[in-house]
C-alpha cells in the first residue's frame, strides 16, 4: 500500500520543478517556495524570497509558507495537523551555498 | 514593419542529438551573442533530452530568433508553450541564463504537480504558472535570492 506524506492544502496548489524545489501558488498568486537542504531539511520562502523558516519535514515548510504574512491575505489558513515539529525561523536571509551552479550568461559584466 | 512591444515566449523542443557539455557550452556561446546584438534575454533548460527556452525582447526580434530556431537543426518538435506581451523583463540581467536542472527519480508526490507536466499542458493557466515556478526556481539557483517576486 503506498504512502503519502500528509500536507497542508489551505488552497495551495504545490508543484515540483526538481526533486526538492516545491514551488506553492494559490489562487494564481505565487506564494513562495521550499527548498531541501543537503542536511535533509527544508528551508521555507514567502512570495517575496524572504525565509520564514526552517524545519526537519517538507508539511511543516510549506505550511510556513502558505501561513505566511501576506500569503495570509489571500485566504483563509490553518496550520496542518501534520505539521512536524520545527525549529525557530532565523531572521537571518538566505544565502544559497556558493558552488559551482553560478551560471554564466549574464547581461551586464 | 518591425513591433517594439516587449513580449516572452516559451517554448520546448527535441534535441536531434544528445547535448554534452561541450554541446551545451557552443549552443551557449552563440545565443549569448546573438541575444546581446539583438537585446534578447531570456533563459534556457536542458532536462531529459528536452530543451525549455524563454525569450524576451521586442515581438520583432522575438520572433525573429523563433523562426531562426525552427530551421536549427539541432531542435526538432518545437513547440511554443507560451506568447504574451509583458511589461518588464523577467531576465533583464540574462542574455541567456543557464542552470543543470536534474530529471526527478520518479513522479512527483502525491498531491504535487510537476511543473514540467504543466508546461505542456493545454491549459494555458497551467502553463502561466509553470513558467513563473521556473522562473523562481531559475533565479534561486542562480542568484540566490530573487530581488522581487516574479509578476
């Protein structure tokens, strides 16, 4: 019998672009995204790429997400029973692991 | 008579043959200097054997380059996802940006859907929103963090 990791829904319609990229919109509006960590855990964005958190399961980042000020406005949310514990949000920004994904091909030098 | 509204298109195609690295590099090189004589910017994947290009320019120059594109024999089964005027460049900054995009190990999540099932979609609001999950999943790996939130 398959198993399927509970997630929140509040309206949002959640896509995966690469295995751990999750993108969530609702109602057509861009909400924000999570992102997997190389540690395993997610790192959750509103619509403004501002991190609203961290935490150890994928439900509980994208409840941040769809719970977050100003994806708020957009509709009614509740936090999912399902959500996993998760560690304080840090107000510090995001910065991606500077590797070797810097693309070349930009406009200006 | 040449039409100066600015305007993107998506599109996909077929690679004829496998695109190595080296492949990827030259296709690279020569867009980029196109794109820059023409004022072009946009962004190119290459996932699965299957290239996912947006363009952005002036509707002239835009559809200048997709008629150029259909006659590269390098692309077979080209197919425009997506043509509409925009306001201001989503890749201003990008004559052609690039990212390696890896292909899933298998079918996105229960409840998920996956955004490159939806550009192909019929459904035109389908196929909005996954050029903007690209778009924001294309300026995280390669900026970081995007300045402002995808139109």
């Amino acid at each position: 019998m398959a198993t399927a990791t509970p997630r929140p829904d509040n309206g949002v319609t959640w896509a995966r672009v690469e295995d751990g990229f999750h993108v969530g919109s609702r109602h057509g509006e861009f909400l924000g995204y999570v992102d997997r960590q190389s540690d395993g855990g997610y790192l959750a964005f509103d619509a403004f790429s501002r991190m609203v958190g961290r935490f150890r399961g994928i439900t509980a980042a994208m409840s941040a997400v769809a719970d977050a000020p100003g994806a708020a406005a957009a509709a009614p949310t509740h936090r999912s029973p399902h959500a996993e514990p998760d560690r304080p949000a840090s107000a510090e920004p995001h910065r991606m692991p500077h590797d070797e994904r810097r693309s070349l091909g930009k406009a200006t030098p | 008579m040449t039409d100066d509204t600015l305007q993107t298109v998506v599109y996909s195609s077929t690679a004829t043959q496998p695109f190595g690295p080296d492949d990827l590099r030259e296709l690279l090189r020569t867009s980029r200097s196109y794109n820059a004589d023409a004022g072009l910017t946009g962004m190119l994947l290459y996932r699965g054997g299957r290239f996912i290009q947006v363009l952005e320019g002036t509707a002239s120059e835009v559809q200048g380059l997709v008629e150029k594109i259909r006659g590269d024999r390098r692309h077979t089964a080209m197919r425009v996802l997506l043509r509409e005027p925009i306001d201001e460049r989503r890749f201003a900054d990008w004559t052609m940006g690039y990212e390696p995009i890896g292909v899933p190990a298998g079918d996105a999540p229960e409840g998920f859907r996956d955004t490159f099932d939806d550009l192909e979609a019929d459904d035109p609001s389908a196929v909005a929103r996954a050029v903007r999950e690209l778009t924001v999943w294309f300026r995280v790996r390669s900026q970081g963090v995007p300045e402002t939130p995808p139109a």
